[in-house]
C-alpha cells in the first residue's frame, strides 16, 4: 500500500512540475520546475530498487503529464500559477 501511495504521489509531482517546465516562459523559473522533477526521480530511484517500480515510475509520470496537460488546456490555465498554455493568446 505505501509503495503504491509513494508511486502515485511521486509520478503526479513529476509530472505537474514537467508540465509547469514545458509551459513556463523562458526564465530561471523554468529550470528550477526541471530540478524538482529530477530530485523526485532520484529520491523515488533510490528509494526503490525494483525494475518493475521504476519503469512504473516513469511511465506514470508521462501519463500524469499528458492527463494534466489536457485537463489544463481545457480550463484555460493552471489556477494556482495562472500560467496559460503556450500559443493560447492571440494577438490582433
């Protein structure tokens, strides 16, 4: 039970921050958002050892990164950063 806790909250908060790092403007920002998903898949690497939690890692992480990405495109932003999607503002 708490591998499988670990597994989701680890997953969903790497993939907020890979999705926080490809919408985000070029700026220092960016890069700490890059950081944060890596420090989780290091800590999660370290932390378990089985092949078979790793690869669940990983591909839970692109799946929560997908999810998220089609979740906040369709509200519009993402509420608590009110950071809009890349290409959403027109301009006349």
């Amino acid at each position: 039970m708490r591998k499988t806790l670990l597994l989701l909250l680890c997953s969903f908060l790497a993939g907020h921050l890979l999705l926080i790092f490809s919408w985000h403007e070029f700026s220092i920002f960016r890069y700490i958002y890059s950081l944060g998903a890596l420090f989780i898949g290091i800590y999660y690497f370290k932390t378990f050892e089985s092949k078979g939690l790793r690869i669940s890692f990983v591909l839970l992480t692109l799946v929560f990164w997908v999810l998220l990405t089609v979740v906040y495109v369709a509200v519009g932003k993402i509420p608590i950063l009110n950071l809009e999607p890349p290409g959403l503002k027109v301009e006349p």
